[in-house]
C-alpha cells in the first residue's frame, strides 16, 4: 500500500474516532504526485465525478441550495458525466469539443461576484457537486496541469465546513476521504 494511502486511512480513522477533529486539506496535496499522469489524473477524477454524479441521486437538495436549482444541477452533472464517460472511453476532436462546450455551460453555475482578492475574481459558490465536475472538466481539456487539477477535484470534493472545526478535512469529510481510499487501494 502506497504510504499516501494509509496516511489518508489514518486521517480517516482519526476523524471518524474523533481522536482528532480537523486535519488541513493541504494532507491530500500528495495526490498531485499520484496523478503526474495525465491519464491517471483522468482516472481519478473521473471516479470522483461518478461518484457525485451518484450522490445527486438522492432528490432532496443540500442545505441552502433551493429545489428546482438542485434539479438543474442534478441534469447538468448526468450530462456531463455522460460526455466525459464516452471521451475517456473513445476520445476524439468531436467529444473534446462537446466538453469544451460544457465546461462553458458548468462554470455559469457559479458566479462571479465582480470583486476581487489579490487580482482574483470571487466566485460565489452554488454548488459543490457542480464544481466538482467543472474541476473534472478541466482537468481532462487541460493535461499539461492534470495533477493540480487532480489535487483540486480532490480539495472540493472532500473538504467540508462545520461552525465547529472550521474549513478542511472534517468529520463530514470522511465518507468522501473514504472513495479517495477506495480508488487508489484499487490501483494496486
């Protein structure tokens, strides 16, 4: 077993004993090591794309997202793992054009805000699981930077907030951190 995975199995067995409550998300930036393979990186983010896409299944809504957002959401997300599924499978000119085509579509789920911190627009949030996919995206139309798009995927489909822990790996984060596990146990 590679020594990143039984880190993150630690962390997940310290979360879920809450022998300790909060680990930083940097704990997951060994996976831009992991995923140094375009391919791999597409693998990887892929699973956790199929992974939200399968979470979306439950038809009430996350906290603070409203009913007929979350229906929107849910469609956009089957779609587009639909279009990625069958690039990854049989890629061609024709599915990397339909991909580019969602990206543009993924990223007006969140908003820019119009301010900016340190020369960065600020993004409004709407949907975690969106942008889980839109990070997936990206990572698959950009294979010169797939680790960092990798370790991001990873970054906000796992980290959590709670009023008690703060921002990072969490309690709530272990499920997620769990499929992280699942996968990379998987590759050996």
């Amino acid at each position: 077993m590679k020594p990143q995975v039984r880190k993150w199995i630690e962390t997940a067995n310290a979360l879920r004993e809450k022998a300790n409550t909060y680990f930083s998300i940097t704990r997951l930036t060994s996976l831009k090591n992991l995923c140094k393979d375009p391919a791999v990186a597409n693998e990887f983010t892929f699973y956790l794309a199929t992974c939200t896409a399968a979470k979306t299944q439950d038809p009430h809504p996350p906290k603070y997202t409203q009913p007929q957002d979350w229906q929107r959401y849910r469609k956009l997300i089957i779609e587009t793992v639909a279009l990625m599924q069958k690039h990854l499978r049989k890629p061609s000119e024709k599915s990397l054009s339909a991909l580019r085509e969602m990206r543009q579509k993924v990223e007006t789920v969140q908003t820019y805000t119009g301010k900016e911190i340190w020369g960065h627009p600020i993004r409004t949030i709407h949907s975690r699981e969106v942008l889980v996919i839109e990070d997936t995206l990206q990572c698959i139309l950009t294979p010169s930077a797939a680790s960092f798009w990798a370790y991001q995927t990873a970054r906000d489909y796992t980290e959590q907030y709670n009023a008690h822990y703060g921002t990072g790996l969490i309690p709530e984060s272990v499920p997620m951190l769990e499929d992280i596990i699942r996968f990379w146990s998987n590759r050996e």
